[in-house]
C-alpha cells in the first residue's frame, strides 16, 4: 500500500497479491448510471490488452514558448517516430516520462497515437501509462474510451489509485457530471474501496460548486468530515463564495464563524468572496467589518479585493471613497487592472460626473493599460445617458483604431442617443452603416428608432418601421409594441392603438402592464374614463396585475374628471391588491377632495396620512395651504405653513406662488412682497407666476405704479412675461381707466413672440367700450377678426350697447351680422339690443321686421321684445 500523508491508497499489483473479490470488479460499473463500458479489440489479435484504438486529433493546448523545451530528444514532442521505433529497447520507466512529458505538452492525441502502437508490440503496460492515457482520454473530450480504458485496468488485476479515481472524476465534471461524481464516489467510500483524500474531493467539490449546486455541495463537505477528512481552507472558500454568488451571505457568515472555531485560517480568498457577497447584497457595514477584521490577521487584500470594494463604493455613489481605495491599493504596490478603472470609471458615469470617468479612462491608458470594449461601452453609455453626444461618438471612432470592434450594443446605444436628441436622420444613416459592415440591428436597434420617430411626431414612419419588422426576421418584442401604443394613446388615437393589441397577441406576444396602462392614458386624456376602465379590467382579466403605476393613471384621471367616488374606490382596492397607497395617491385624492370644496374630507385624509406614517411632502403641504386659503380659511393656512416649516420640508416655490397669490387677493401686497425677499434669502427662485400673482395684488387696489414697477423688476431678472402676466397688467390698466399703457401692452405682445389671444382681445374691447371709445373699439373688434378670434357674447353685448348709444348703428348692424354669420349665439337678449336701438332712432319699419323675422331665426320674442 502507498502512504500519501496520513491515508493509504491501493497501489498496483505487480508483485502479484491481487485477490479476486477485494477490489471493485469491472461489472460493476456497467451498471453505473454515469457511463457503460464498451471495448473494442485492438487490430492485434495478440493483444493481451482490449483498448480503443481510434488516433484521437492532437490539441496543441499550451503556447508556442512552453513547447520549446520538449524539442528533442526521446521525449520531445518531434521525438515521436524515435520513440516508436525504440519501443522495444525503451525501458518502462523511459517509455513513461516520454508519455508524460508529451502530456505536459498538450499533445493527447500523440499519447494516445503511441499507446496503440505500444499495445501492437505486445508491451504491458503498466498503471501508471495507463492513468495517463486515460487523462488523455478525458482531456482530449473522449470520455467514453476513458471510461474503457479505466475497465481495463480491473482485467489486468490493478487498483484503481488516487490518480486513476481524481482522473475519473475529473472526466465526469468535465462533462457537467458532477452529481455523478459524486455518487461513484460515496459508492466507492461506502464499499471500503478507495479512502478520500483532500486533493481528489476539493475538485468534486469545485464541480459542485461551479454547477451552482450549493445544497449537495455542502452536503459532499459534510460527507467529507464525517470520513475524518478535515476540510482546509481551499474547500471552506469554495463553499463560501458559492453561498455568497447565491445571496446567502449569512450562511456563508457562519462558514467563516465555524473556520474560526476550528482554527482553520481565512486567506485573501475567503474574506474577498465574502466582501463581494455582502456588497451585492447591499450590507456595506458588515462588509466593512470582515475587511477589518482581514487586515487585523494580517491577510493583505489583492487586486481582486481591492476591485470588488471599488465597485460596491462606486454603485454607491461614493467615489471619492472609492478612488481613495483606488490610491491606497497602488501605495501597498499593487498594479490596479483595467477592471477596477472601469469600475471606478462606472461609479463617476453614474453620477453624471463624466470629466472625472474620462480622468480615470485616461490614467488607465497612460499607466500602459489597453482599455477594452467593456470600458469603452461604460464611457460611451455614460456620455449617452448625459446627452454629450460629440464625445460618445468620438469614443466609438477611437475604438476600431485600438483594434476593438463596435458591434451591435456600441451601434445601439449611439442609435437610442441620437433618436433621444432628435436626430433621427442621423440614426437611420447610423443603421445603414451597420449593414454595410455586415453587423446585424436587433430588436433594441429597431425599437430605439421608432421611439425616436413617435417622440419626434413621425407616426407614420414609425409605424411602417413597425410593418418592416413584422415582415423581417426582427419580430418585434413587448416593449416594441408598447412605444407605439403609448404613442398612439398621446396622440389620442386610441382605437388604433387597441388595434395593436390584437396585433400583438396574433404574434403571440403578451400584453404586459405597460402596454394596457398605455391605452389607459390615452382613454384619460380624453376624458374616456369608462373606456379606461375596460382596459383596466380586460387587463386583470388576462391576469395581468395591475401596478401602482397603472392605478395612478386611473386615478388621477377619475379626479381630473371630476369622479371622486371611482377614483375613492380604487383608492381603497389597492391594498387589497398588495399594493401600498403612498404620499402621491394622497396627494391626488387631497387635491380632488379641495376642488370639490371637501375641506374636512381633505383635513381628514392628511390626518389618516400622518396615522399610517406616510410622510407629506411639499406638494401635500402647498395643496393643504392653497385650499385652505380659497376656503378662507387664513389662520388654518398660516399654521399648516407653519407645521410644513417644523417639518423641515422647505416650501418650493409652487408653495410660496399660493402664499403671495392668496395675500395678494386679501390686499396685504407689502407682505406678498416680503415673502419675494424670503424666497431669495432661501434660494427659491421667483417664476413669472410670482410676479404675476403680486402684479394682480397691487392692479386690484389700483395701484398701478407699484403693478408695473413688479413688471419691470420681473423683465429685470431675466424672468420673460408670459400672455397671462401681460393680459393681468392690460387688464388692470383698463378696469383703471389707463388705455394707452393698456394698448401699449397690447401693441407690445407680438414684439415678445406672444399671441394675443380671445382673452386679451376681450379685456381691450371691454375697456375701450367702457370709456366710449367705439372708433378704436371696432379697429381692434377687425384685428380680432382677421385673426380668426371672436369675442364672447358678453363683450359682443357692451359693444353693440355702445355702438348704438354713441350713434353708430352701422357699424352695429355690421358686428350683429358677423356675430350670426360666425355661428355665434345671438340669442333674444341681442335682438332686443337691436330692437331698441331701431325704436330710438325711429326706425320703425327695421324693428318690425326684426320682431317678424324672429321665429325664423329660432327665438322668440319675450316679455321686453313684446313691450318694445
């Protein structure tokens, strides 16, 4: 028996001691469940050996400098022929070190060509030359003839050795057979026929591990101790790192504790698989604990330590903290790789900080680094993502230059970017290059450009892309269908966005809860609420769980329509749905509850907010505030603020617009104007809602010297008046009875780029009608009609009012006859302005046949007409 370290191993039978019975028989394995024996007879009918006598193709696995020195010589790897021809005078031991060192080589086929030859001499071999051939077997792919050779060696009365079994194995693995492994083995442990030893468990074991099969890998180390083999480190850090790529970081905690406990020490391999693992997982603190504790024994982190504390710093945001450890690892001497600059690179792009990753990229190169497509794809993806076109598309120019290939994901990614910036031309010139380099668009190049073409108003090219990939050999995918449903919907083309849906599932492509909440929108913003609802429960109806997204949609578009009730209900069925109601389904809800004049029903859900500890936000506080106030509600305002400010919410300036609007009103202008200064002591910028909201203040107690100074100090700050904030000052000037700076606002609004619209024609008219002035009253009533504008019914009243009483019944005769050619409701009121003016001016006949036309026209006369 040979005596390795403590165990004892069967050796081979030379000396003749071999007894029938104790050693595993060949027959046995036939009915192994990994393999069969098969053997094939040798062209010899001499042979006193069956072996496969196939020349298995040579596999030159080792570089052109490790082959050098096996050159010449009886054991060179151009010694072949010499050997064959000196097989007969060869000793056996020569015969071996000649096979082993052409192993070594990588030359199986060789070893495998020269055993043949040997076993047509009649040359026995011995077990050793056949554990050789046999890993060559196995190393060469053909396991079945390893598998036969192996059951050979029971003919010839040897004991499979340490060797033999480790190459057996060894084959299993190779062929993802590790479970099998396994079994041969405990069978053989269990029939007493061979002892276990470390060096031949550790590679079942890293089998098992790599096959991801962590439940019967940790079920073989236990088998292993309860052999009395004592795992060491090696196979402690296989189980551990295979427990942490499973997420089972606190199993492999333990792993470490019961190392600890034995005296088993941890080395850089351990405590780094541990470090990843927790990092993944996202237990930074405890990962920063097994670090120290790693430096306290005195085991030095690598580079692959240093790499993987890099990226978790990075994802994490923190990358000073990261190029920090970056620095600390190059002063213990290590060589940082091309991984963790990318990694740090990584970090910096997610943080949009791109002049940081392109410091990092540019190191990397000038410490003698090739930078490859990984890091190239990282720098370009973060330029993209940051909209810095010029320099992602100077990257992907570059990388051929270093001798890497932009394949299918560098085009995507420069396609989606420029579909984003609007350049859609460009993207389509980019797929063209694509195929004239032979490099296949996939489903992602296709999709990004028609999102490209929805966004930029192109509906129909996006669809007749849509056609070209249904027609190809590109089907496209759920996200496909969904850009163009949710296109559609926006564009309020919800019936053939529908239609896509019947598209998809003749594909047999499954609408997902993206596709229907998409539909849902449309229905929405229309104000379809009840065909937005037979989507919502088509959708559960095809089990497709709804999302809070999805209720969200429904929800506000209830509230936005004024449906309280529908919109409380599904506020109350999302719980049910395991669906959590958080600060914005509150604020909805508030918002609604506000408009309807709910006041204590809003109160009372604010309440229930605080009850279930989900946290108000701004958007909640200026709802609160801004209902409270339109309610007159003063003090309750003044104290939510003041709760909002103990809160530590600051008020955005959306809170402060509802503040200066709602004292504006109330005639406190100086303290609207107080809260203009406290706004930029916070940094809140002040928006043209908050001029226009203090100008509104000041035009209502008619100052209008204080209104415009408010106007000039606005234009001042580089805050543009928009057509609300002019028709609010025009306005303000007209109810003042100030005309010529309100027809200078009005004159000037086409000068900004800004459209007068009905309103601000309206606000003109009233006043030029309210001082007399018809003549410049019909100039504008014929500028507002040559810009297809028609007044509202009751300025047509003030103006006909006026034309007739200042004595021009032409020029109201011509705007009576515009406003019915125009469709617009000249409805009994009008006519009796008319009919009056006739009798006053004694035109009798005029107010007869009015009176007689009337029926005619749909109205009829009533109790002023008859009296008139």
């Amino acid at each position: 028996m040979a005596q390795i370290g403590c165990f004892s191993f069967g050796s081979p039978m030379e000396s003749g001691n071999y007894r029938k019975g104790n050693l595993l028989p060949p027959s046995s394995l036939h009915h192994h469940p990994s393999f069969s024996l098969h053997y094939q007879q040798s062209t010899d009918p001499s042979s006193p050996l069956p072996a496969p006598t196939i020349i298995v193709q040579e596999k030159h696995l080792q570089p052109q400098s490790m082959r050098k020195k096996h050159d010449v010589g009886p054991n060179s790897l151009r010694g072949a022929e010499w050997v064959i021809d000196r097989l007969p005078q060869m000793p056996r031991r020569e015969i071996r070190r000649a096979l082993f060192n052409l192993t070594t080589a990588g030359r199986y086929g060789t070893v495998i060509s020269l055993f043949n030859e040997l076993q047509s001499r009649g040359t026995h071999p011995d077990i050793v030359t056949l554990n050789i051939v046999i890993n060559c077997y196995f190393r060469a792919k053909r396991v079945g003839f390893g598998f036969s050779l192996f059951g050979c060696l029971f003919k010839r009365g040897y004991v499979p050795n340490v060797s033999t079994l480790s190459f057996l194995l060894n084959g299993l693995i190779s062929q993802d057979k590790t479970v099998e492994a396994v079994e041969l083995f405990e069978k053989l442990v269990r029939k007493g026929k061979i002892r276990p030893h470390m060096g031949m468990c550790g590679r079942i074991l890293n089998g098992l591990c790599k096959m991801g099969n962590t439940g019967l890998a940790i079920r073989f180390f236990r088998t292993l101790e309860k052999e009395g083999l004592k795992p060491d480190t090696m196979a402690y850090s296989m189980i551990i790192d295979r427990l942490c790529k499973d997420g089972m970081v606190d199993d492999a905690l333990n792993f470490l504790v019961e190392m600890n406990s034995k005296g088993i020490r941890a080395d850089v391999v351990t405590y780094t698989s541990l470090i990843c693992g927790l990092c993944d997982c996202g237990k930074w603190n405890v990962a920063t604990e097994i670090l120290r504790e790693m430096l306290d024994n005195d085991v030095s982190p690598n580079v692959r330590t240093f790499t993987v504390l890099v990226s978790a710093l990075s994802k994490q945001g923190l990358t000073k903290e990261a190029e920090a450890l970056f620095e600390v690892m190059i002063e213990r001497g290590l060589d940082p790789d091309v991984v963790i600059h990318t990694n740090l690179m990584q970090g910096y792009c997610l943080q949009g900080q791109m002049e940081e990753a392109r410091r990092i990229f540019n190191a990397m190169v000038d410490r003698g680094l090739d930078p490859d497509t990984h890091s190239y794809n990282i720098l370009i993806k973060g330029y993209c993502k940051n909209m810095k076109l010029d320099e992602a598309m100077h990257l992907f120019r570059e990388m051929p230059l270093r001798g890497l290939e932009c394949d299918t994901k560098e085009y995507n990614m420069i396609i989606d970017t420029l579909c984003k910036d609007g350049m859609v031309d460009d993207a389509f010139n980019f797929l063209v290059e694509m195929n004239s380099k032979g490099i296949r668009a996939d489903v992602l190049c296709y999709t990004s450009l028609i999102h490209g073409l929805c966004k930029h108003g192109k509906r129909k090219e996006a669809t007749e892309m849509l056609r070209v990939m249904l027609d190809s050999e590109i089907p496209p995918n759920v996200w496909t269908f969904n850009v163009l449903v949710s296109a559609l919907s926006k564009l309020g083309m919800t019936e053939e966005a529908e239609e896509l849906l019947e598209i998809m599932e003749e594909r047999g492509v499954v609408p997902d809860v993206v596709t229907y909440t998409g539909l849902m929108k449309g229905y929405c913003l229309q104000g379809q609420m009840e065909e937005a609802r037979r989507i919502f429960n088509a959708m559960v109806d095809r089990a497709v769980h709804p999302n809070t997204y999805c209720y969200n949609i429904l929800i506000e578009g209830y509230c936005k329509n004024m449906k309280l009730e529908e919109a409380m209900h599904l506020f109350r069925e999302m719980p049910l749905r395991g669906l959590e109601c958080d600060t914005k389904e509150y604020n909805m809800i508030t918002a609604s509850l506000w408009k309807n004049g709910m006041v204590d029903d809003a109160l009372n859900f604010f309440v229930e907010m605080n009850s279930k500890g989900i946290r108000a936000d701004v958007f909640t506080y200026t709802s609160l505030i801004h209902g409270l106030y339109k309610h007159g509600k003063r003090k309750e305002a003044t104290g939510m603020l003041r709760e909002m400010l103990d809160s530590r919410i600051p008020p955005n300036v959306c809170t402060f617009n509802v503040l200066v609007s709602a004292l504006s009103k109330l005639g406190m202008t100086e303290e609207a104007e107080e809260l203009l200064e406290i706004m930029e002591e916070r940094g809140v910028v002040p928006d043209v809602v908050t001029y226009t909201g203090l100008m509104k203040g000041y035009c209502l107690l008619g100052r209008m010297v204080e209104a415009r100074r408010i106007f000039n100090a606005m234009v001042d700050r580089g805050v543009p008046p928009d057509s609300f904030c002019y028709n609010t000052l025009i306005k303000g000037y007209c109810e003042n009875m100030q005309l010529d700076e309100a027809m200078h606002l009005f004159q000037e609004m086409p000068l900004q780029g800004l459209e007068r619209d009905t309103t601000t024609f309206t606000i003109i008219l009233q006043g030029l009608v309210s001082l007399g002035r018809y003549k410049a009253a019909e100039e504008i009533l014929n500028e507002m009609q040559t810009a297809d504008l028609i007044p509202d019914n009751k300025t047509c009243d003030l103006l006909l009012k006026g034309l007739f009483q200042s004595g021009h019944i032409d020029d109201a005769l011509f705007l009576f006859q515009m406003m019915e050619n125009k469709g617009l409701d000249v409805d009994i009121g009008k006519y009796n302005i008319l009919s009056d003016a006739f009798w006053k001016n004694k035109k009798l006949e005029n107010a007869r046949d009015l009176v007689t036309t009337l029926p005619s026209k749909g109205s009829c006369p009533d109790v002023k007409t008859s009296l008139l």
